[in-house]
C-alpha cells in the first residue's frame, strides 16, 4: 500500500492588527513632532507679525513664527526624549 507524504507545515507569521498600531510608541512621537513643525509652516506663511510701536515712531516687526518655532523646538526635544527612548515603561 503507497501513503503520500504530507509536506511540513511552514511558519507564517501573523499580519499585525490594526489595534496593534496604536501601541507604537515611536509612530505616535514622530506624528507629534511632524505636526509641531508643520503648524510652525503654517504659522510662517500666513501666521500675523508681532509689531510693538515705541513713543518716538519707530516700530519693531517680528515673525511670530519665531516664537512659535522656539516652543516647537522645547516641545519636540521633550517628546523625542519620551517617544524614542530605549526600555520599557
């Protein structure tokens, strides 16, 4: 009597899930990141000046994306340092 042999079942590994994603630490830092520095693009281009007026006539325009860009600047160091971070929480 013959028996056919069956073949050995290969590995495949699972797709992840979609709930899986959210779990991404580092995705979720650099979306924050990327969003900071857009809305310093966006402020730059139709973002008001800051413009202070002395007594003797003269004024002073500043960009205010200068200052939005220095806060973006603070808040993206301070969310690398969280969100890429080596370790567990």
């Amino acid at each position: 009597m013959a028996s056919v042999s069956q073949e050995p079942a290969t590995y495949r590994p699972e797709r992840p899930q979609w709930a899986e994603f959210f779990k991404i630490r580092e995705m979720w830092a650099s979306l924050a990141i990327s969003m900071m520095w857009l809305a310093v693009l966006f402020d730059a281009l139709f973002g008001p000046n800051f413009v202070g007026a002395s007594n003797d006539g003269n004024s002073t325009t500043i960009p205010s994306a200068i200052f939005v860009a220095f806060f973006a600047f603070l808040a993206s160091a301070s969310v690398a340092k969280r969100g890429f971070r080596q370790g567990t929480d």
